[in-house]
C-alpha cells in the first residue's frame, strides 16, 4: 500500500463535513415517505442512475461500475455505496449529492444516503462490456 492509499476521506475532500477525518462521505436527499403508493423497484434506480456520467469520461457512472451496492428499504428509503474512478476524482464532493438528487426524482421515493467508499478500490473490471466498447477498453 502506497501512502496516497493510506491517506483518509478527508485528505482528498476538504470539504467533508465531519469532524472525523475517517468518517464515511455521505449525501442525503427525499423526505420520510409512510405512505407509499408503489414499491420503487430496483430498475427504476437503475434508470436513473444511467442519467448521471462522470464529467471526464463518456458512459454513466452505472456502466463505470461505480455504483457498489443498492438497497431497497421500508418506506421505499434507498441506500447506495459507491466510489469513483480514483480518490482525488475533482468531483468527489459532488458526485454522490449528485446520485441523492436524481434518485429523489423518483415517484414515491423515500429517504436516499448515498454513501462514498474505496474499498473495494475502483478497477477497469467493474465496467460492463458496453462501457468497455465506449471507451475502447478490451
């Protein structure tokens, strides 16, 4: 492990809101939701995660593999983890408000945390095989 890998969150992101230079980033958006008229389901996220691409590369952060983890919670409340192509990304402040906002454009759509992580570190393998195409990676 180098030492830029040993470095924490806040030394990339001088903007983080904590006082904990180890606390996870994170970005909230969506109002408490008790009742909901449909169940958000999971290709709905999807969809509007396709929406949103990095600004220096030409394909969604879906198709980047950028996006880790999503869960669907009671009162349709979501909880995302995802990273970025590498820790000094020039949008890792913006990038996981960005995926709150869009995600609480979604009819019914509860409580969104979308939550900023580097393990497991981003690698070309997490793309699918048309972001590999778009960007000429075989």
């Amino acid at each position: 492990m180098n030492e830029t890998e040993k470095l924490p969150l806040s030394a990339f992101m001088p903007q983080h809101p904590s006082n904990n230079p180890h606390a996870p980033f994170t970005a909230s958006a969506g109002k408490k939701n008790n009742d909901c008229k449909k169940k958000i389901e999971m290709f709905e996220v999807i969809e509007a995660l396709e929406t949103i691409f990095d600004p220096e590369i030409p394909v969604n952060i879906y198709d980047l593999g950028l996006i880790y983890d999503i869960k669907l919670l009671e009162n349709n409340d979501i909880k995302i983890k995802m990273s970025l192509t590498a820790p000094g990304c020039p949008v890792a402040g913006e990038m996981p408000g960005q995926v709150a906002d869009t995600i609480a454009q979604i009819p019914d759509v509860g409580l969104i945390n979308v939550e900023l992580v580097w393990e497991p570190a981003w690698t070309k393998d997490r793309m699918s095989e048309d972001a590999k195409m778009a960007l000429e990676i075989y």
